[in-house]
C-alpha cells in the first residue's frame, strides 16, 4: 500500500521539476513560442514537441556530467552568447544551451522544418529558466 501511495504522490507533484523536462512547457505555449502548432511527447529523459515530420527538444542536464559539460563547452566555443538567460547561455545554429546552477538547459529546434531564430530559442530558455526549483 504504501509504494502505491508513494508512487501516486510523485506523480501528483505540482510544478516543474527537472526530472519531468515536460513540466516546464506546455504543447500550446510551445506553439506560441515557435510561431506553429505543435504536440507533447513525454519521453523521459527529453521533451519532444512535434510539428509535422519534425520536432523541437527539450533536455534538463545534471552539469555535473562530463557529457554535459562537452555539450555546454562545445556550444559556449562556437556559438554566440546569449545575456540574461541563467548564469550563462550560448547559440549555435537553432539550438540554445543555458546553465542554471546544476543544470543545464538544452533547446534543440534544428529538426523543425521551421527552424526557429534567437529570440525564440531565447524565449524558451527563459520561461524554463525562470521556473527551475
């Protein structure tokens, strides 16, 4: 009895968390921030919104994690800062890496057909941003 009820509090938790990369933007807000329709695919690890054949994702990383560091470090080396989004933040192509204390924040809209520009990218960072724990 008690896993059940464990179990249903967690998944009852409200607010973002970054263990659930989902909860920090909806499918419609989403669609208001990259300028089209999209849906929500929950997979965990990374949040998918879908747009036709293509998709823009979403990944909360531990920076404790040398994979997260390369990832961070590559994008910090070869794309632009970005001011005013977490500790620090950089693009490169259609894709934003932020660092919010521990965790870092990764927006991926090269498979959208649509790609989306740097004041959206800088828009979505920001809301989950803002709303890390």
């Amino acid at each position: 009895m008690l896993p059940l009820l464990l179990s249903l509090l967690v998944q009852a938790a409200p607010g973002p968390s970054v263990e659930r990369p989902c909860s920090f933007v909806t499918a419609a807000e989403m669609s208001t921030l990259v300028g089209t329709p999209v849906t929500m695919r929950d997979e965990h690890f990374r949040c998918k919104y879908v747009s036709g054949e293509g998709w823009l994702q979403v990944e909360l990383l531990n920076f404790g994690l040398r994979g997260t560091r390369d990832i961070f470090d590559y994008d910090k080396a070869h794309g632009k800062a970005v001011p005013g989004v977490g500790d620090q933040a950089y693009i490169f192509g259609a894709a934003i890496v932020a660092k919010v204390g521990d965790v870092v924040i990764a927006v991926d809209g090269n498979n959208l057909p649509r790609k989306p520009g740097d004041q959206q990218l800088k828009a979505i960072a920001l809301k989950i941003a803002r709303a890390i724990p």
